[in-house]
C-alpha cells in the first residue's frame, strides 16, 4: 500500500510540474507575428491620435498623472513615457509598469511586433503582458483601427526613460502565460447603427473593466456594470466606480442623451479648470478631461448602446476614506 501511495505522489508531483514547466516555457502562444509594414496617413495618424487619446485612451496609463489634481490630467511632457506602477497596494498580483511607448523605446519594435502586444498582449521578448492594458478586449478591434493607434504611437517625441521591469507575483507569474491570446478583429461598425457602433466604442473604452467589481479578477457574475470596483488613491481614500446600468435609482436610468453627453464635454469646455485636490479628498482614476475630448456624435452612441444594458440595482458610494 506504502508503495501504490508513493507511486501516485510521485505522479502527481510529475505530472504537476510538467504542467508548471509547459506553462512557464511553451506560453504564451499566440502564433507567428505577423509580417507588417503599415503605411502613414494623415487620416491614420489623426484616428490614431484620437484613439490613444479619448477612447482607448492609451495616453493615460502610459503617461504620468497629477494626482494632486481632479481626476489625475497628464503632466505636460510625459506622453507615452511609461513608467505608472500597478501594484499590491491598488490590489494587483505583483508589481506591473506601464512601457515606454515613444519611439525611444518601441523605435526597433516592428510594427506587428507592436501589433501584437496590442492586440495579444505579447512583448518584442515573448512575454506576456498583464492586461491592466486591456489586450484581451483591444483584441476586438478593428484590426485598421489599431493601425491607426500605431502610425499615433511613431509619431509621438521621444522620450528616454527606463521602465523597470514588471513582475508577477505566485500564482500569477505562471497564471500570466495562459492570459494572451490570438487576437479576432472586428470590422467597425457603420456609424448609422448607433448601438452597434456604440457598444465598440464601449468595449474598445474598456468601460467593463472598471465599472464592474471583481473577485480574483473576473467580473461578478450578474453584476455586470454595476459599478463598486475600488481604486486606492496614491492621495489617499478609495474611489468606488459608478453603478452605469439603467437602475434608475442607483444607476444612469434616468438621464437623458443630453445629460450624459454634457457629463463628459464639461471637462473639455473652456472655462474648466482642474481643481485641486488635497490629502484624502474626494478623487477619481476615471480620466475625464481624456473621454471627454470623444467626439459628441460617439459619445451619443456609447449612451445609446448603455440604454441596451439590464438594469442592475447596487448603491455605490463613491469615495470612502
């Protein structure tokens, strides 16, 4: 009996560690990189920048904020240099910093190389990228669409700094490799089909992602959108996401078209200004003065897709210290 006993640790011990080894050394896969040359354009460089800028709003994470400001603007002179920390203290598996993504850095990276961390969340090296970059869901695109972002990403100024590197803590150092997959681009969809258009604009905004609260970093199931997702604030407090399904009590049910357009663009209007924000007061991750550069028409289709939602009852208080 002593023996089958051992025989059977002994297998599952083997086994176990040929399953840690294949994950660790064969993965990520997400197939060859494509062979790509993208051709710049003033129209691609301007969708691009659009892009980058106020729906996928890569600018943000990969860029430096001003926390002591109202919702954390862009500190001038920082566009794309990386270097922004997710770690243990905001509820991260490990310590993950956002890449230098000037051509300082991504100068020798081809364009499908580029392509693919994108859209597979792969590096030039082979490693796979935690999706606090939303691969998974940039994956979904339209494939011109992320083009376009990269012909953005080129022209951008040179900036020299030194990211360290990101690393994940166990399990997640091996979790990691099984995350990145092969992307299935999307033809965007006309422009007259409010709904449709509006929900990829919605998945390429990666609103789900912060207006949904998680447990060990999948969405509760049937509290979709409902808001509650904590973000610790390098100011202090923690800010709550809002419930954005149709409840109209502890949701966006009740606002009109108008209402929540004007939401957005008065954070681009010309009297606004960035209010300054002390220790442990009220603050928000959500990059308003970024969204709210969306064009009006795109954002009245996100409002028309959001209409689309269940409505989901769940109170959320917004800051809590």
């Amino acid at each position: 009996m002593k023996k089958i006993i051992k025989g059977i640790l002994l297998f599952l011990v083997v086994t176990v560690t040929a399953v840690l080894l294949y994950v660790k050394l064969a993965l990520p896969n997400v197939g060859e990189t494509e062979y790509l040359t993208i051709k710049s354009s003033a129209s691609r460089l301007e969708r691009g920048k659009y892009l980058a800028n106020n729906v996928c709003v890569c600018i943000d994470c990969h860029s430096t904020r001003n926390w002591n400001e109202f919702s954390g603007p862009l500190v001038e002179g920082t566009l794309g240099k990386g270097g922004e920390v997710f770690d243990q203290r905001f509820g991260f598996p490990g310590s993950f910093y956002s890449k230098n993504i000037t051509p300082s850095s991504i100068g020798d990276w081809t364009d499908g190389e580029v392509l693919r961390a994108i859209a597979s969340g792969v590096a030039k090296d082979g490693r796979a990228l935690f999706p606090v970059m939303p691969h998974p869901r940039f994956g979904k695109m339209d494939k011109e669409d992320l083009e376009s972002i990269i012909v953005y990403l080129r022209s951008l100024k040179p900036i020299e700094n030194i990211v360290p590197e990101s690393k994940a803590d166990f399990p997640m150092n091996f979790i990691i490799n099984t995350i990145p997959k092969e992307p299935h681009f999307s033809k965007k969809p006309d422009e007259s089909d409010a709904v449709a258009y509006g929900g990829y604009l919605f998945n390429a905004a990666s609103c789900a992602e912060c207006h949904s609260k998680q447990e060990k970093g999948k969405p509760i199931a049937g509290m979709e959108l409902a808001g509650g997702f904590e973000f610790p604030m390098v100011s202090g407090g923690t800010a709550l996401s809002s419930n954005i399904t149709q409840d109209e009590v502890t949701g966006i049910g009740k606002w009109s078209e108008e209402d929540f357009v004007k939401r957005f663009k008065s954070y681009t209007d010309s009297s606004y200004v960035s209010a300054k924000v002390s220790k442990g007061n009220f603050n928000t991750v959500m990059p308003w003065t970024m969204y709210g550069g969306m064009k009006e028409q795109d954002l009245k289709a996100i409002y028309a897709y959001l209409k689309t939602i269940k409505p989901i009852k769940n109170s959320v208080v917004k800051f809590v210290n």
